[in-house]
C-alpha cells in the first residue's frame, strides 16, 4: 500500500533554461517540485510568470507533469524568466534575465493557506534578488507550521546573494542543502572557522540550529550532517548527459525520505540514484512515463535496502 502523500512546496523561480539544444523547463524550485511530484507527493510551485506565450508553455507543460499549478502567479508587466545556460569544461554557466514575473512574488491568502498546510518547502537564494521577492518567499516561511520542513537549497548564483539574504535565510530554515564548491564561500561569506567540510558541516548545524546539512559533491556522490553525525555515499556511476537539475533532484528525493523517517546513510543513497538520473538525461525536467518512474523507485528502493 502507498503511503500517504505530503504537501510539499517549491518557491521562487519557474524559467526557462535556454539552452544549446533548446529550451527546457528550469528553476530549482520548480526542478524540486517536478521530482517531488515524480516520488509520489503533492507537489505544489508557488511562483510568477508573464502573461506572455513563455508562461502560457509553462501553464501547458505542467498540466501534463502531475504538478499542482494553483500557487503560479500572474505578473501583467515582467515577462516569464529565463536563462541562457552556455557549458564550460562541461559544466552548466548562467546568464539570468532581470527583472522578471519572479522578481515580484506577492504574498496572498493563497500563499497563506498553503504555507500553513505544507509539510515541506523548498527556496534558494536567486529568487530573494529583489527586496519584494525576499519578503515573500520569508513570510511564506514564517507561516509554517513548527514542523514543516523548510529546506534552505542555496544555489548560488553571482551576483544575486549577499550575506544578509543567506544568515536570515538559514535562521528560518531547519534543512540546508548546497554543494562541495559552494560550502567553503559560504563558510567565507558567514566567518566559519572549522578547516574540513564535516566540521564545516557541524559549525552550520550548531550556528543556526538546523536539523540537517546536505552537501552534494557531483560525481562523488553527497554527505550529510546530522547532530554530532557526518555521513557519506559515494554516488553513481551514470553517463552523464548534462548536469542541470541534478542537485534539486537529490534535495526533492532526500526530503522524500526525511518526511518519512529514512536514516541518513539510507536517504542519502536514495537521493543519488534520483540525482544520477536527472544527470543521465537532457534538461533538469526529464520526462518519464509511468513505468519508467516504477523501475527507478524500484532500484532507488534497491539501493537503500
């Protein structure tokens, strides 16, 4: 029997990834809901769109997806975003369109009723660029319940973040999510003094109260950080097609297991199957149909028990 789903939540930017093969759906919170959605939750995007021909394809591909659209907003000025994606020494570079319908995120009573309901949320740092946007996305945060889990994925992306949006960032999450390049600046950015990326991983916990660190190291697979606690899985081995989207899958996928109990070692094997995947495909979206999506649970299962 299928247990029962969550109510989880991406917010801040849904865009377009431009990339040299084309154009495909992108934006880490929209990237986190789509796999959340694929692992069997209820998966909500809560973000703003132009009212353009980008955002109606945006509106026309996540109604096949299985994603609930209800917390999408329409800006009537700012276009849809998008992002020109160039690839260097095969990894992804950013060029992000300003401004943008996302750069004006408005707090509603609909993004009200489902922060007060969702079981867990996931936001970034790019999508807090503008003052309005930041508010939002905090506000949203602040009306959780005690329990959800507010998952802080930090993606970093110059020069949209400065201090002050990550140390109030991290104080009103309980998860934070980044990668092995991104640890050591943030460690900069906020005076971490530890030397090696576990006590790195201890010093966050501690300063901010958190419940998890998770840190994606690419084809060395992730470690994670759990009260005195530092673990380690050393990924998968897959051809990898592109790199985009990768890291959001494994958040979506680790806190698919942490709402449901998983141990760390467990979660993290768990997250690098799905990760490994989303790198074995085009885009950060791929599509999968249904009995594509049983066999890689059943070996993402697999690889946990």
């Amino acid at each position: 029997m299928a247990l029962p789903a969550h109510l989880v939540v991406g917010i801040g930017e849904a865009l377009w990834d431009m990339l040299p093969t084309g154009k495909h759906l992108g934006g880490a919170p929209l990237n986190f809901a789509y796999i959340a959605s694929l692992l069997g939750e209820h998966a909500i995007i809560a973000s703003r769109i132009g009212n353009d021909s980008l955002g109606a394809q945006i509106q026309s591909e996540l109604a096949g997806r299985n994603l609930d659209t209800s917390g999408i907003q329409t800006d009537l000025k700012l276009p849809t975003g998008t992002v020109e994606v160039r690839f260097r020494a095969g990894q992804p570079e950013y060029e992000i369109r300003q401004p943008v319908a996302w750069d004006a995120l408005e707090w509603t009573p609909k993004w009200r009723e489902i922060a007060a309901n969702c079981d867990a949320v996931c936001c970034g740092s790019l999508a807090q660029r503008t003052p309005k946007s930041r508010e939002t996305i905090q506000n949203f945060l602040e009306n959780t319940r005690p329990e959800c889990l507010r998952v802080f994925d930090i993606n970093l992306r110059r020069p949209f973040y400065e201090r002050g949006i990550i140390d109030s960032s991290l104080h009103l999450a309980t998860i934070l999510k980044l990668n092995d390049v991104e640890l050591p600046e943030i460690a900069a950015i906020l005076g971490l003094k530890s030397a090696s990326n576990g006590a790195l991983m201890r010093e966050l916990l501690d300063k901010y109260g958190l419940k998890v660190v998770l840190v994606t190291c690419g084809e060395r697979g992730a470690m994670a950080a759990q009260g005195e606690k530092v673990v380690s899985h050393p990924g998968f081995k897959v051809r990898v097609r592109d790199t985009i989207g990768a890291g959001d899958a494994f958040t979506a996928a680790a806190i698919h297991c942490i709402l449901r109990g998983l141990e760390l070692q467990k979660t993290l094997a768990f997250a690098n199957k799905w990760a490994s995947w989303v790198a074995s495909e085009a885009g950060a979206m791929p599509q999968m149909d249904d009995a594509q999506r049983l066999k890689l649970l059943a070996e993402a299962a697999v690889s946990v028990f």
